[in-house]
C-alpha cells in the first residue's frame, strides 16, 4: 500500500491535520479504496463488475445494512440496492461493467439491520485497468432521507394524503420537477400508455383538472419533503 510522508510531523502539525474541517464528506484515498473518515451520509463500496459482489466497503457503508464491513463482503449489491424498476437498475450495471457507460446514478432504498427501509442516492463508476478493462465498479452511497419501521410495526399513516406505490410516487415526483411523458416513459421504462394512465390514477386520486394541480394538491397534502429539489415523495407516503 502507498505511503505519503508530510515535511513536518511535528505534534502541533499532526493534530491540525486531525482536525476535520466542516462540510468534509466521505471519498476516495489515491489508491481509490475507500476512505473511511468521513460523514456518516457518505458512504462508499468497491464490487467485481458481472457478478456484482462486493469487495469491499468502508464501515459506514457495511452499517447502512447492519453489517460490518467483514460482514458485508461477498453481498450481492442488487440484494442489498432495491428499486420499484429492478430491471433498470440491472441495465446499469450491466452498461458498466461491459464498458457501454462510465457513471450512473439511481435513486435506491435498502434496509438496515432492524429491517427498516431507508432511502439514498446511489452513484457507481467504472474504474479501468490501463487496457480498459473494466476492474472493479465504485459504489457511493448518500442517505437522502430518514428510515422507514417494518410494515408489522409502523404506525398508521396520518390521514390528509392517499399512499402511493414506489411507482407511482417516481411518476408524481417526475410530473412535480417538469419532465415530459417522453422523459418518464424512458427514465422509468414504461410505455407513454403506461405513463399517462398513471398519472390520470392520480389526477382523479387527488381530484385535479390538470397536471399543475396534481402538483399543487399534492404538495397542499404534505406528500413531499419539505426543502428538496428535486421533490421527493416523504417515505411514510410510499408503499
């Protein structure tokens, strides 16, 4: 492993550098192995590009799932990355580790140790031997909101806003941010029909004329997170 030397080990040198500046987020050393020294939010992994088994992952990453990070090793990371459209989370990876695609980045869920479902962001990135082969795939991990009980324990969901499918809530958040039926028909790979029979479930679920009243009502019923661009459907309002 790579060593760095610095020019002045000195004591006061050495706990100036141990002072983690604010706004720090977990990233990766120089050999491009994890660095585990960083907010909790960030989090990363390496996995062997085909089988898409993890190799290894920082502490942080292996407790998201209430493992650690021995543990974890040797997990499937579509069993441990879910989203409402397996199939196109199964694309990406295999876009990556066949060379057709550098970097992608999906919204996922998982589930930690307690078995509550938390949401994240996920970006994974090709990393090439110096032939192009792709070596091993870099998987970053951000937390994007709180988590979720198990459905035998969660409490009832307040009343004021219907419950939407995983589906149907990627669908509402693609209407609130303005992306077209095209847009989503390809982003979600489903047909313009599907899309569009989707969205007309909702326009009479929250009794609206239109698009930017389904948007309006929605947000009017507290069904998205306050602050966050773009809108995301608040977890206890998904199914």
């Amino acid at each position: 492993m790579a060593t760095t030397s610095f020019p002045d080990a000195s004591p006061r040198n050495q706990n100036r550098a141990a002072r983690t500046a604010p706004g720090t987020h977990r990233g990766i050393t120089g050999s491009g192995k994890p660095r585990d020294d960083a907010s909790s939010d960030f989090c990363t992994a390496h996995a062997s590009p085909g089988d898409l088994v993890v190799r290894a992952a920082d502490s942080e990453f292996a407790r998201q799932f209430g493992l650690n990070a021995g543990e974890i090793r040797g997990s499937g990371l579509l069993d441990l990355l879910r989203t409402p459209v397996p199939a196109r989370l199964r694309e990406q990876f295999a876009a990556l580790s066949s060379g057709r695609r550098r970097r992608f980045t999906e919204r996922v869920t998982g589930r930690d140790g307690a078995g509550r479902t938390f949401s994240a962001q996920v970006t994974v990135t090709a990393v090439n031997r110096p032939s192009g082969e792709v070596a091993t795939l870099l998987v970053l991990l951000h937390r994007t909101g709180g988590t979720r009980r198990p459905e035998k324990d969660r409490e009832p969901v307040p009343s004021g806003g219907p419950v939407l499918s995983a589906l149907d809530a990627q669908v509402l958040e693609g209407v609130a941010s303005g992306e077209s039926t095209a847009q989503l028909a390809s982003r979600l790979y489903l047909s313009r029909q599907g899309i569009e029979y989707r969205v007309g479930q909702m326009l009479r679920r929250f009794d609206a004329p239109n698009r930017p009243a389904l948007v309006a009502r929605a947000h009017a019923l507290g069904m998205f997170a306050v602050g966050q661009w773009p809108p995301r459907v608040l977890p206890e309002r998904v199914k």
